[in-house]
C-alpha cells in the first residue's frame, strides 16, 4: 500500500524575471515500509521534490497524499500533524550547536507536545537506539560526523513519525561512516516499519539499501523501478551514466589505440550466470576471438550484477553471428565506439558528483 504519493506534482520558483521549474509532472508512489531512493545530478530537483512530501515545500501543481488523504493544502495543526509524522535528516546533521545531545532531542520532543516528565526516559531510548547512550550531555562539536548523524536521527525519530526524509545523509560521510550509517537506518527500517525516502547522488549507497529508486533530471523522474532492474538494465542515458560510472566499465583511454580490430561490447549479465562458458563457446562455434577488457561483478542487495568488456574479432560474417548469439543470451548488450569507450568515466563522474562547486554554482544561479 501506498504512504506516500506524489500526483503530477510540479514546483515552479521565480528569481526576477526567471522563472526556474524544479520538479516537472511528478508522478510517485512510496510503499510503507520500503526504502526509496532518489539519484540524479546535482540540481536535477531531487531536494524540492522530497521537501514538497512534508510540505516544507508546496507544489506549484499537482497533489501530496499521505496514507491515501490529499494534504497539498493542510495548515495549522493538519500541518503540524503533518511534520510530525515525517522526520528529516540532513548532510549538515543541522545540529543546534550551543546546546547538549540531549537537549538536542528535548526541542523536538517539545515540538512534538511530549509531556516533560516523559522527557528525560525519551532522550535515553532514542540516543540507545543509535548507540550514543553515554552522550545526553556532550555538545554536538564534541561528537564525530557518524556520531552527529545518529543524534541527527534520534531527534528525527522522536515524535515516532512513520516516514523518515533523508537528504544526503551520508554525503559528508567517509566510507565507514556510510556503512554504519546505512546500517542503522536499514535497522530503523526494519525494526520500527519506517519507511523511508533517501536521496543520494552515492550509487554505493543506492545499492546497499534502496528497495526501489527514481532517477531524475532536469526535474522530471526519467526512469522508476525496482533498484535491481534499474541499475542492471538502465534505458535511460542519465542512469546509463551513472551506472558505467560505477561499475567502472571504462577502459584507460591510453589503451585504446593499442588494441586489436574488431567490435568492443559490453555484455550485462545477472551475477549468478556463468559467462566464462558461454565465451568459449560462442568463440569456438564462430572462430572468432573474444578478449576481456574488463569485468566487473557488483551486488545490488543481495543480486548481483555483472559487466564484462569484451573485443570481439573475426571475419566480417563470423563477427555479427557471434555477437547475435552473445546479444541473445545476456540482459545486457551495447557495442560500444572505440572513440568514446576511454572517456565515459572523466566525464561522468565530474557532472554527477554533487561537489560544493556544483552547490556555489546553482546558489549563485
Ligand atoms: N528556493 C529556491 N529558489 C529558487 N530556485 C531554487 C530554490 N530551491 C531550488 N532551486 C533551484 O531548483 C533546481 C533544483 O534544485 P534542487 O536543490 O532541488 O536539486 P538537487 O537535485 O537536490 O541538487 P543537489 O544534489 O545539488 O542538492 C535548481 O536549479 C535550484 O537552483
């Protein structure tokens, strides 16, 4: 069942005589209880989009329902009910910095109309379930990343909302940090029946927890569906780039010239077929030659996704039957142009990191 759905939703922001629309016809659906993820380059409208779900952004257009009850309009204590029962959690972790851990959390409990006296046991549950039970009385700068993070996410969860928004949650993260911060909102996840709504522009964190995903670009979703099949069979070129990114299917552009005549292919493959076989065979049954690049095997959940980068080389007629037959036994297949193969991965990767320059650029827009 749906807990969130986004209707042809729109946002539309006017800067003088600029007019700038950020999320385009939106149409979504989040499922209780999953962990949905939303990708896309810096500026595509990732952040506008989730923020119209707690309303602190209203659509231009369009319609937010929340358990199937339309709230594009609710105000006052509808909107309250609103905030409540959705937390949000940020890069910056958003921490008030004068205060202690503790009194941190007590804000959002007040926010929240929680009793005073149930204030105190509160703050102890919530800082346990993130593994911070020693730091009631320390001060946010006192606190590593990770550690501000957690207590980031024991005040989002105070109010016990149903949805928790997460918007770069682990950008500012290093590689470790990530894992034990994905690791707790997965626990969160499936301990309390959170749903939640992630943005990351991180393909490693796409990967490890979401249950289903939106690309997007240019404010529009591109492309939806359940991670796997997304990324292991991507149709559209945005997450096409962000898939050969990340599985590193590129060749060092230096080794280009020194290879052999005949057709570069990229085959996809679902990580438990056996492709080694297939190669031998279709080589022999051909007489062609068929080299590997390079090859890649990638988990997505506990699915695995494999690319392997091979030079196929033969007389003209043996060459296209043995690429036929290739192309008919894996989910994946794209020749690839000797011109562009060295240079997908500099050019991607530098336009989808959501780099401060990309943030300074689009503030300065
Ligand atoms: N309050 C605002 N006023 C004017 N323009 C805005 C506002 N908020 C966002 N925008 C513009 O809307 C577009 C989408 O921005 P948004 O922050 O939603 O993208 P994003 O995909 O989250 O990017 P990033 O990954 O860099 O955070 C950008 O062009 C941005 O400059």
């Amino acid at each position: 069942m749906a807990i969130i759905e986004l209707k042809d939703v729109s946002v539309t922001f006017h800067e003088g005589d600029r007019t700038i629309e950020a999320v385009r016809q939106v149409d979504l659906s989040v499922s209780k209880g999953e962990i949905f993820g939303i990708v896309g380059f810096s500026g595509a409208g990732k952040s506008t989009l989730v923020r119209t779900i707690n309303l602190l952004e209203r659509p231009t257009s369009g319609q937010v329902l929340l358990d199937g009850h339309d709230i594009t309009q609710a105000k006052g204590s509808a909107l309250r009910d609103v905030r409540k029962r959705i937390g949000f959690i940020f890069q910056s972790f958003n921490l008030i910095g004068n205060v202690s851990v503790g009194r941190n959390i007590e804000f959002a409990l007040k926010a929240g109309n929680c009793p005073k006296r149930e204030w105190s046991a509160r703050v102890a549950q919530l800082l346990a379930l993130v593994g911070l039970e020693s730091k009631a009385d320390s001060y946010p700068s006192s606190l590593s990343g990770g550690q501000q993070q957690r207590v980031s996410i024991a005040r989002a969860l105070a109010n016990n909302p149903e949805i928790l928004l997460c918007d770069e949650a682990t950008s500012a993260l290093d590689l470790e940090t990530t894992g034990e911060i994905l690791g707790l909102l997965q626990r969160i996840n499936r301990e309390l029946g959170i749903t939640i709504v992630f943005i990351t522009h991180q393909l490693d964190v796409a990967k490890q927890i979401f249950d289903h995903v939106a690309v997007m670009e240019e404010g529009h979703i591109v492309e939806q569906g359940e991670t796997f099949d997304i990324f292991g069979a991507p149709q559209h070129p945005t997450t096409r780039a962000l898939v050969e990114r990340y599985l590193g299917v590129a060749v060092p552009p230096q080794l280009v010239p020194s290879l052999p005549d005949g057709t570069i292919v990229e085959l996809r493959y679902k990580g438990e077929d056996a492709l080694e076989p297939l190669i031998s065979a279709v080589a022999r049954r051909y007489d062609v030659a068929i080299n590997v690049l390079h090859a890649n095997v990638e988990y997505f959940g506990a699915q695995a996704i494999g690319v392997l980068l091979v030079l196929v080389s033969g007389p003209d007629d043996a060459l296209r039957a043995a690429l036929e037959t290739l192309r008919s036994r894996v989910f994946g297949f794209r020749e690839l142009d000797r011109e562009s193969i060295g240079q997908v991965d500099a050019g991607d990767s530098a336009s989808l990191s959501a780099s401060e320059n990309d943030k300074e650029g689009k503030s300065r827009a």
